[in-house]
C-alpha cells in the first residue's frame, strides 16, 4: 500500500476511536465499561496491524526518540514488573469486568499513543485531531443535559469530569491557534473560529453544573489559575497580560466571595458555585478516602519495590480497613481503587511505578519550558499545556483514569511530542516579537505547512506481506480469545440475569453456563454474578429435582472455589464462598454427614475472609448466621458482640445482635440490644413486617412511645398502602407533640382509604 492510504486508514481509525465514548451495549455487563473498552481494544488492535506494517516498510516514519516515549514505556513495564510479585496475577493482568484496567486493556493506550506521534506530523493534522475530541466532548455534554442524565454516556460522574478537562483545554489551544498571534477585530476568520471554539469551551464546563465533581473543579480551577500566571508573567503581548490579569484577579475574588458568602441565594442557586462551597476536608467521600489513602501507607513498607500488583489496591485496604469507615458511610464500603492515583499507584506497583508515573510528567514540562526557551513552543501552548497538566494531576488526587481519560491523555502527551522537534529536526527560524510564537510562519509544530515526510512510495515488499500476515495472524488470535469470546460471554451473563429475573432459575444457570463455558480471562465477575444469584434464589431449590439440585450446588461452588484460587486472601471472594457452602450446608439439613462436611468448610473459608479484613464488621454477621446453623448458639452470640465492639456507632451489629438473642429466646438481652439499635438509629434494618409489630406491641406496653414511633415509622415503610398503620402512627406523632407529622400521617390514611375522611377532619381539628 501506499503512504497516504496508510496514513488514510490510520488517521481514520484513530478518529473512529471516539466513537467508543458513545458506546453503552445494555447487553452486556457493566454496559459503560465493557462495551467502550471492548470495542476500543478491537479497533486499536486492527490498526495495530496497520501500524506496524506502515512502519516496516517506510522506517522514515518511526516514531523518533523522546523521553515522553521512554517515559510512558518505564511507566507500563513497571506494571507488567509488579505482575510477578502480584498477588492476584489474574487482576493485575487482565483486570475486571467493573473497571476494565487491567495491563492488556491499558496497553491499548500505549498502541494509541504510538500510532498517533507516527501519523500526526503536521498542525493540520492536530487540529483535526482536537476537533473531533472537543466535537465528542460537546455531544457528551449535550447528551446527558439533555436526557437529564449527569453521567452521560460514560457512566460516572468523575469520569465525565476528567474527560472535559482535557477538551476544555483543548478547545482553548484551538481559541489562540486560532488567532495565530494577532488578537484583533480586523482578524474576521480568527474571531469566527475562536468564537466557535469557546462556545465548545462554554458547553463542556456547563456539564459540571450536573456532575458536582469537587476534585475537578479544584483541579480545573489550579491548572486555569496556573496557566493566567504563566500568561502574566511571560507573554510579550500587552493585550494578553492585560486579560490573563483581569481574569486572574476576577477569579480570585470570586472565589474569595464564593467562600465568605456560601449561605447567598446566588451562590444557591448556581449548581456549579455551591458545589464549590461544599469543597471540604470534612466531607464524608473526603473522609473515607482518607482511610482509604492511610491504609494504603501504612501497608507500602510491606511492598516498597513493585507494590501489591496493579490493580490490586482492594486486599491493602481490605487488610486495613477501620470500622471507623462506618461512621461516615454504611455504603461503598469496598474500594478496589484508592480514589488517589499517586496513592493507588505507588500502592500497586510501588516506588518503581511512581516514579515511572511522576517521569512522564516531569519530562513534558522540561519539554515544554525548553522548547519556550528556544522559541520553538508559543506561549499558549506552554501555559495551556501546563496548566492543563497540573488540573488532570489535581482531580486524579480524588479519583483514577478511565478510557476517556486515558485516550486525552495520550492526547496531551502525543501533542507535546509533536511540539518537540527531534535532534534531527533543524531549528526554526526564530518569530518576532509581533507574531507571539504563533504565526503562519512557523513551521509545522507551530502551526507552519511543513513536517511532513517526503519519502517515494514503494511497491509491495516482503517484509511489508510477513509484517501483515504475521502481526495479522498474532492480532487475530488475541482479538477473538481476549476480546470476541469475553463479549459473548459478557452477553451470556445478562441473558442468565434476565432469566432468573423472570424467575426462570433452570433456565438462568443454563445461560450463565453457556456465558462460562467460553473460558476467559475475564469470567471472575460472571462467576461472582451466578453466586449472588443463587444465593438470593436459593429457595427456589426446593423445587427442582434433588439430585439436580446438589449438581447446581456443586457447579456453584466450584465458580466460588475458581475465583479464590486468583487470590486466597482476597476477603470478599472467601465471604462469598462461606456464604454458598453455608446455603449447602442447610440444604443438607437432614444429612448431618454432608451438613457438617460443608458447614466446616464455610466456617474455614469465613474465618480466611476475617482475617484478611479484621476491621470489616459485617464479615462478622455471615460468621455468626454459620455459627447459628450449626446451633452454636453461644459462639454466635460472641462473634456479634465483637463486632459491635469494633464500632459501637454502627447500628447493624446491635440490630443483629437483637435479632440473634430474640431468635435464640434471650429476650431480655434482646430488648436491652434492641433499644441500642433503635437509639442508633436502626430502625430502617427490620424487617419483616410482623417483626416489626411484635416490637411495636412490646414498646407500647412499656408505653416507651418514643421507640413505637420509630418503629412506627418503619411499618409505615414496610405497610405504605395500609390505612390502619398510618391511623396508628398519626395518633402517636399526637401523642408525642409532633402536630405537622401528625397530620400529613393522617391524611395519608384518609387518601388510601375515604371512609375515614371525616374522622381525619375531626382529628386535624382537635390537634389544632
């Protein structure tokens, strides 16, 4: 093939890229994840082929060497060197279907990067290249205001939040690229198209009026702050110092003013300037990563070097992990990533990593403040740059990459490798004063006509068939065993979740089997999905043939095996393996051979979960509903009574505790702990409905009606269409002053049934 259809197939396919960021197949398990990664890695990969073969037969386009390449190549075998001392290979390598990060994914990155320092050489080309990034942007943005949904195609707000960052940059070095140094109204075309580009600009930021995303705006705030100073400081253009001032003591005093009237209906009533006021270290999600970030330092003595693994960050805080957590969120308690990149990658693949990571950085800013120097790189492109930089490094301090993160930064890097000429390069000659480093003079990496290669076209070679078939042959098998066959297996998954949805149980474990029966390396969600599934239908073994049933049960329990094998100190994988083996355990009630061979092992596996995660309290309730199937009644009574020690602020252990001395005819000490768990406020844990009543009729006897209320308030949830409940907890919020609830629970009985109409009139009147 020739050059240009080389270079035709490349650039295409790298703006074809983009479209993975609109992608969401609802076929498949976690739908915003897998279908733009799958997709993505399907696409590099065949350009790959391509790419490969170009640079075989015309060696002139070879990326040149750059210590942004070398870095980004550091930063990758640091990850694949953490791999051997991993401890859960499988995660680190292939990663999960949740997050798709794993090497093999990321790598993809890295091919991305390659193919595009190889094909775009000229300002044309990155124009091109940033329009369709910001075009993408906009229509993400647009889209998810539109249907009201702050996440949009990406599915996660933070991720929306980095991925607009870099665009909101993008589309600025667009705006002064634009104006090519003359910032004039005589500049007709550079006013059109600024004008074209800030509108994007305008469009993109207005997302984070849905995705509240705190980090990114304290990082996007730093990197625009950043980039005004580098403008004030080093512009020759008067206009441009007088702006970039203005600007910067404009935002100043804003934010000044944001933070000295946060309670102002303005400031209320802008989605955007109150997320603002709500930056602080004493958020709950701020909170919790600290925790997060603790546990990550005091376990990086264990593995200096190459770290847990990449990927691998959730057994360090598991290990770790402070029932303190619970004071600030009963939820999300898992963290699989340390919502810190420095954290989570010095945690993972160690000082190695780190320093690997920090390079790369580091590297495009010396080549960034060397090239201003030699007056090959403008001034925008330097503040810009590094001010985009500093944003992306800020916001990954509360959170970590995604594929739209991962895909701009490569971006970022490609284009600063294209500002920087190679040592074969000649010098450019040196812009005036006038043309602010940015004039139609400068040569392709400022925005000149020149850069491209001018090699003859040559005709089909061998090493050009062997590049091809060879590389061909190799993507093709890595495609379908890593790519086509997780795909039907991801299908396969959901199409066992909508059976058992619909309450086909036979019919739902066919499908999951069908799904693992391709074999991948990505079945560990799909296994852990069938678990769950069973072990919430579990009832639904009473009706199917016995001898299928312990078929079921035994296929089960081998996935749950299947998935500690990758790491047997990974806590939520035992947990779940105890739970299935205690489920089978009571299935063989009548067999106390076969009850006690599977109970033993259950209470094996959940004292393996303990000890990986010592501070997790609800580990403690699986051990305990064990011990109760075993009638160790005792034994389970001490185990929750531990539990409620690690944390007494957190009111599900008093709640099972309660429950626990009820089931076991303790009743006093089940009051006793059910007054704990009420006081706690736990009351929204009981269930069922008549548990609730026979509480209700104890507390009303001790005429404790402050607790009535409360669970009052719970049947009312529990029984929401029953008038006679809502009859009963208006006369209680009578009772206890509370006229307004009493009222609004008064009404609510006569809406649901109208022949108590009149008694409600009557009793709001005698409450007035």
């Amino acid at each position: 093939m020739s050059q240009k259809i080389y270079l035709t197939i490349l650039k295409s396919g790298i703006y074809l890229s983009f479209i993975s960021v609109f992608l969401v197949f609802k076929n498949l398990l976690f739908p915003f994840i897998t279908s733009k990664q799958i997709s993505f890695n399907i696409l590099i990969e065949a350009l790959f082929i391509i790419w490969f073969a170009f640079i075989i037969k015309y060696p002139e386009y070879r990326p040149k060497k750059s210590w942004i390449s070398f870095g980004l190549i550091g930063f990758f075998a640091a990850m694949i060197l953490s791999c051997f001392t991993t401890v859960d290979f499988n995660l680190s390598f292939w990663g999960d279907i949740e997050r798709m990060l794993g090497i093999f994914h990321l790598l993809h990155f890295l091919a991305f990067y390659f193919i595009v320092i190889t094909v775009f050489r000229k300002w044309e080309d990155w124009r091109n290249l940033f329009i369709v990034s910001i075009t993408a942007a906009v229509v993400v943005c647009l889209y998810g205001q539109i249907k009201s949904m702050h996440y949009s195609t990406i599915g996660n707000t933070a991720y929306v939040s980095g991925y607009v960052i870099f665009n909101i940059f993008f589309a600025l070095i667009l705006f002064f690229r634009a104006f090519r140094g003359n910032f004039s109204f005589k500049n007709q075309k550079g006013l059109i198209l600024g004008s074209l580009y800030l509108i994007a600009a305008v469009i993109i930021f207005s997302v984070f009026k849905m995705t509240h995303t705190r980090g990114a705006l304290v990082g996007l705030g730093a990197g625009a702050l950043a980039a005004l100073f580098i403008f004030i400081v080093l512009s020759k253009n008067k206009k441009i110092k007088i702006y970039s001032s203005s600007a910067a003591v404009i935002f100043i005093i804003l934010i000044s003013l944001i933070f000295t009237y946060p309670d102002s209906q303005i400031i209320k009533n802008s989605s955007i300037l109150n997320t603002i006021t709500q930056i602080s270290t004493e958020a709950v999600t701020f909170q919790t990563r600290i925790i997060s970030w603790k546990a990550a330092i005091k376990d990086f003595p264990n593995h200096p070097i190459f770290g847990t693994g990449h990927g691998n960050f959730a057994i360090t805080f598991d290990k770790h992990f402070s029932p303190s957590f619970y004071d600030y969120t009963r939820s999300e308690t898992y963290f699989d990533r340390a919502h810190n990149n420095m954290v989570d990658i010095a945690s993972t693949t160690g000082a190695v990593g780190l320093l690997a990571y920090l390079s790369i950085f580091i590297i495009a800013i010396y080549y960034l403040i060397k090239g201003y120097r030699k007056r090959n790189i403008a001034i925008y492109d330097l503040a810009l740059l590094t001010g985009l930089i500093i944003a992306y490094f800020i916001q990954n301090l509360a959170v970590f990459d995604s594929l739209v993160t991962y895909i701009s930064l490569m971006i970022m890097l490609g284009y600063i490798y294209y500002l920087t000429p190679s040592p074969s390069t000649p010098p450019p000659p040196a812009p005036s004063p006038k043309q602010e480093k940015g004039s139609h003079n400068l040569p392709s990496y400022l925005g000149g006509d020149g850069g491209g290669i001018n090699v003859e076209d040559k005709p089909l070679i061998n090493k050009e068939i062997y590049a091809l078939a060879g590389a061909g042959l190799i993507i093709f098998i890595i495609m379908f065993q890593f790519n086509i066959k997780p795909l039907k297996m991801l299908a396969g998954t959901i199409q066992g979740q909508i059976a058992f949805a619909r309450q086909d149980f036979i019919g739902g474990i066919e499908a999951y089997k069908k799904a693992l029966s391709y074999n991948t390396v990505l079945d560990r969600d799909s296994r852990d999905s069938l678990i769950r599934m069973v072990a919430a239908n579990f009832s639904a073994l009473s009706s199917v043939d016995k001898q299928q049933a312990e078929e079921i049960l035994d296929y089960v329990i081998g996935l749950a095996e299947e998935n500690v094998k990758y790491n047997p100190r990974d806590s939520l994988m035992q947990m779940e393996l105890a739970q299935i083996l205690n489920l089978t355990a009571r299935f063989y009630s009548d067999n106390s051979q076969k009850f006690f061979f599977y109970s033993d092992r259950s209470l094996e596996a959940i004292n393996k979960s303990i000890e990986s995660s010592q501070g997790r309290v609800p580990i403690y309730f699986i051990k305990a509903q064990i011990q109760a199937t075993r009638n160790e009644q005792e034994e389970a009574i001490e185990t929750l009574k531990y539990a409620a020690g690690l944390n007494e602020k957190y009111y599900d252990s008093y709640c099972n505790l309660a429950r626990y001395y009820f089931v076991f005819k303790q009743e006093d000490n089940g009051y006793q702990t059910m007054d704990q768990c009420l006081d706690k406020g736990g009351s929204g844990l009981l269930t069922p409905a008549d548990y609730v009543k026979g509480l209700i009729n104890h507390y009303a006897e001790s005429q404790d009606w402050g607790r009535s209320l409360m669970l009052y308030r719970q049947l009312s949830v529990l029984e929401a269409s029953d008038p006679k409940v809502w009859v009963n907890l208006a006369k209680l919020y009578a009772q206890t002053g509370d006229v307004e609830n009493a009222k609004l629970a008064a009404e609510k009985a006569a809406e649901l049934d109208h022949s108590l109409i009149q008694a409600v009139e009557e009793f709001i009147r005698g409450l007035e």
